[in-house]
C-alpha cells in the first residue's frame, strides 16, 4: 500500500467540553480538503482505498470511534486516537473549549514500480 494522500484538519467545541463532537469537526474538515479525483482518473475503486485516521484531543477515551467511522465517506476507516490537541480554560466560567486535530491519510494497492514519472 501507497500513501498518496495527507490532510489535516482541527475542530474544536466551544461550549460542551464534547470531544467527539471536536473530533467529528477536525475529520470532516481536514476532508473538506481533499478531492479524489486520481482515483477515478487512475480507475482504482474507492473501496480499495484504507483510510488511516488519526485524532489527537486531550481525553482521548471520551472520543466515540464509530460515530467517527461513520464519517467517513469512501475506503476500509482504521481511527486512532491519541493523546493531544488542547482544552483552552475559561476562568470566569471554569469550563473548556476543546480542539481537536486530525491527520487523514489515503493509501492505495499500487505498486510505485508500474508507473513512470515524465518531467
């Protein structure tokens, strides 16, 4: 498998202190980036396609993964989250604004030695 894709998004809640809700707004917006066009030009199926997810937010085991997966529009989804991303304090109100960030890769079965790059 190639990576040929790489995007990256952040999402955050202001007001719940919901991860997952952060989590869900960091992917859809780092695949709000991309267009996958190359794999109709290059006719591979979308079903081909793994996507490797990775969210980053400060408790990770509040994040929902299958409410992630179901975001996930094309390709096998493998979601990992770990630990990172930033909870922002308000003082006067002794709550969190939570941020996420997320990476999307796209990898596909193809072998670099059957094409040729022309410059």
């Amino acid at each position: 498998m190639k990576r040929l894709i790489l995007e990256m998004g952040s999402g955050n809640d202001l007001y719940g202190m919901n991860y997952t809700k952060a989590a869900i707004r960091a992917l859809d917006n780092a695949l709000h980036h991309s267009s996958l066009t190359l794999f109709r030009a290059l006719d591979i199926p979308h079903s081909d396609m793994q996507v490797k997810v990775t969210i980053g937010v400060q408790d990770p085991d509040q994040v929902d993964i299958a409410q992630l997966a179901a975001h996930i529009p094309r390709g096998q989804p493998d979601i990992t989250v770990t630990f990172g991303g930033q909870n922002i304090k308000d003082p006067e109100t002794d709550s969190c604004a939570v941020i996420a960030s997320c990476a999307v890769e796209a990898f596909v079965p193809i072998n670099a030695r059957d094409w040729v790059v022309r410059s």
